[in-house]
C-alpha cells in the first residue's frame, strides 16, 4: 500500500475536477460557534487541491496549506492563485513548519485519518494559538438511495484496498478522545450531481480505486457505467454527503486544564 503522501499522484487531475467542495455553512458554523473572523489566520493542513482552503480565502482569511504531496500541491496553488492571502508550504502534519503559536484555526478537510495522531497532536498544540481552535471535516458520502447503494457494492467489490483505507478512518470515539472534552460535531448536508464523467472522475479520484492498466480496472468501469445507465436521470445521477464538523479549541496536554 503505497504512503499517504505518495497515494494521491496519479489521481490529481480527477480529484481537482470531480471531489465535492465544502458547503458554504462551514463558515457560518465557525463564525457563530468559534468567533471566526476575516482576520483569523487559518492553518489547512493537508490541504491537498485546495477545496477547504478556498471557503476561508473567500471569507477573506490567510491561508497557510500545508500539503507534502507535490503534484497535489501544486494543482492547489494553480487553482487559488487569484487569492494572495493563501500561503503554500512544502510540509507534513507532523512537522507544518509553521512558527509557534501563529495560527488561530487548525483545519483537516479529508486528511486527518492519514497523519500520525500522537505527533499531530503535538505539532497542533504548538502551532495554535491559547485559544485556538481545531476544525477536522469530512464529506461522508451517504447510501440511502438505489444508486448509491449499488455504487457501495461496486466499490467493495472491485477495490481491494477499499476496506484497508476505511479501517485508518477515525470514528467519533477515538476522535472525542483525541480532541478532548467539549468536542462538538456539526452535520451540514452536501451534494453532487455527476454525469458519466463525472462519477466515473468522482470514482477514479479515490485513493482505493484500481487505475487504468491495473487489475479490476475495467471490469469495475464495465460496471460502473451499467449502473449509471440504470440509475440515471437525464443523464445525471445525485451523490448526497453528510458533511462532518469535529471542532473543539486547542488539544490540551494529557492531564492540562483547559
């Protein structure tokens, strides 16, 4: 299984095109709930294409995106380079590069499940401010219509390593433990509606899916594209998410008060 920092390479092109942004309401969220402001200086760690970053630019934040993968990287500072607030760093979780005690927000979109937790938490802590916040988020997409279920099947059916990737996701358990007491999560509805291409790029995009040449790869398309002419309407098919807010301020030592 290739590292996390490497697995998203050959994928770029499709994530940039066919992943679902982040709802507008993460913003409202964080401006009732954490005082965030136009002036918070905002850390998006694994920042990958850009997709989380962008919501704080346009609320007119300084975005620092820290993204170890190059080719990711790079298409993220192709698509916000209309923003001179955003700032792109060459540089892991663990280890941001960032000065101590210079940020007001700490964001994870998509990412989190992929760093190391003991090391993360402690480059956090160190790179937060005293009253700052962390905001971990993710678009989990949902089963609840004929289309999506059979979408599920195909994925577990044709993707060896789906499984594997699914058991490094954190649940809510180990994610309160790891934020800390207060933890709150916020659920913001989210969608996408794909034609071929695009379910097909939203498919290809995933870490977990066989490419081109590789095997399982064409009998999985075979069906993909059977399954999106039985569920289509007008050419299109819906993806519903349920996006995830975890946010709680500043992870304390073990034993700190807060």
């Amino acid at each position: 299984m290739k590292s996390p920092t490497q697995r998203f390479s050959n994928r770029v092109e499709n994530y940039l095109k066919y992943r679902p942004g982040y709802p507008a309401a993460i913003i409202d969220l964080l401006n009732t709930d954490c005082h965030l402001t136009p002036q918070s200086i905002v850390a998006d760690i694994g920042s990958g294409t850009g997709l989380l970053s962008k919501r704080f630019l346009v609320n007119g934040n300084t975005v620092f995106g820290v993204e170890p993968n190059a080719d990711m990287r790079a298409a993220g500072e192709t698509l916000l380079k209309e923003y001179p607030h955003f700032i792109s760093i060459n540089a892991a979780a663990e280890a941001t590069t960032l000065a101590t005690e210079s940020v007001d927000f700490v964001t994870a979109g998509q990412a989190f499940h992929w760093f190391n937790a003991t090391l993360t938490r402690q480059e956090f802590r160190r790179i937060l401010k005293p009253h700052g916040w962390i905001v971990l988020v993710w678009n989990e997409r949902q089963r609840d219509d004929p289309f999506q279920v059979a979408y599920e099947q195909l994925v577990r059916r044709h993707s060896p390593e789906y499984n594997a990737v699914r058991h490094q996701r954190i649940d809510e358990p180990a994610l309160a433990e790891w934020l800390g007491e207060g933890m709150r999560l916020a659920v913001l509805d989210n969608e996408q509606v794909l034609d071929y291409d695009g379910i097909k790029g939203r498919l290809l995009s995933s870490s977990y899916a066989p490419l081109a040449g590789e095997a399982g790869h064409q009998a999985m398309i075979e069906e993909l594209e059977a399954i999106f002419k039985q569920h289509q309407e007008h050419g299109r098919v819906r993806f519903t998410y349920q996006t995830k807010v975890y946010f709680n301020r500043r992870v304390p030592e073990i034993g700190e008060q807060r």
